[in-house]
C-alpha cells in the first residue's frame, strides 16, 4: 500500500513540475515577445527622432547658405560702390 501511495505522489509531483515548466515556458516567451516589441517600438522612435533632426539641420544649412549669399551680395554691392 505504501508503495502505492508513494508512487502516486512521485507521479503528481512529476506532473505538477511539467506544468510548472511548461507555465515557465509561456511566461518566458510572452516576455521576450514583450521585449522584442519594446525594441522595434524604441527603433521606431529613434528612427523618428533621428529623421527630425536630420530635417532640422537642412533648415538650418539652408539658412546658413542663404545669409552666407546675402552678405556676399552686399560685399559686393559695397565694393562696387567704394570702386566708382
């Protein structure tokens, strides 16, 4: 009788740490997906900011290059001015 108690609870044992790995599994793989699409979110942002600063820079280029034109017409209006 006793040993028949004793493999009953050897096999619910048995049982009751398969299900618990397979728990362990389904956590696991529902956290790395969580994970992954924490990644591809933090991608997208960075990829948003990086095109928002590239955007930014070629306002300001563009900027930079129309004063730079500007005063170069105005030196050379001054210098044709100071030569008549």
């Amino acid at each position: 009788m006793r040993k028949i108690v004793l493999a009953a609870a050897i096999a619910a044992g048995a049982l009751s740490l398969a299900a618990c790995s397979e728990q362990t599994e389904d956590a696991t793989s529902e956290a790395a997906d969580s994970a992954m699409a924490d990644a591809q979110a933090n991608m997208e942002a960075a990829g948003d900011a990086v095109d928002a600063a590239a955007a930014e820079a070629t306002d300001a280029a563009n900027d930079a290059a129309a004063d730079v034109a500007d005063l170069a017409d105005d030196a050379s209006a001054a210098a044709t001015d100071a030569a008549q």
